[in-house]
C-alpha cells in the first residue's frame, strides 16, 4: 500500500493547518482512503473506483484525465504545487 502525507492550508480558514493522508493500493483509480486531520480531531473516509468513474462523468470528463487530475491535487510534487485550493467545510 501507498501513502502520501500532505500539509494544507485551506482557503476556507487560512490560518488553519490540516494533514491529508491518502492511501492507495494499485493506482488512485481503483479507489483510495482518505485521512483528514486538524490535529484535534480525525475524519476519514473512501473514494472506489465506482465513485471515481462517477464523478468523472458527472462532470464530462474522460475518466484517465480526472484520475490524473486528482493524482495533481491530492499527491504533493512540483508540478501541483500552489495550484490546488481546498475547503473545509
């Protein structure tokens, strides 16, 4: 299993600092867990790969280029740096 571990600031609330875990097995297509945590509390949660298939036709988008477009976001490297926003709701 694969894990990345991400900081985030989100534009939400800023000042607050949030830890993104995310868990994978053979690619973030098939599916992953999510870890969010501020620290104080813990909230966790799935993506299958039926939910993912979903959402990339929900909003009319081949499904490869949003499992690429997730892997940008949720992963940290350079080229997804300062590009992504989240919010905490």
């Amino acid at each position: 299993m694969e894990k990345t571990l991400n900081r985030i600031h989100p534009v939400s609330d800023p000042q607050a600092t949030y830890f993104l875990q995310v868990s994978w097995e053979k690619d973030l297509g098939a599916g992953f867990g999510l870890l969010l945590s501020d620290c104080q509390y813990v909230w966790t949660g799935t993506v299958s790969e039926a939910d993912i298939s979903r959402e990339a036709a929900d909003i009319e988008m081949d499904r490869e280029k949003y499992v690429e477009e997730l892997r940008k976001a949720l992963i940290p490297g350079a080229e997804s740096a300062g590009k992504y926003n989240f919010v905490i709701t």
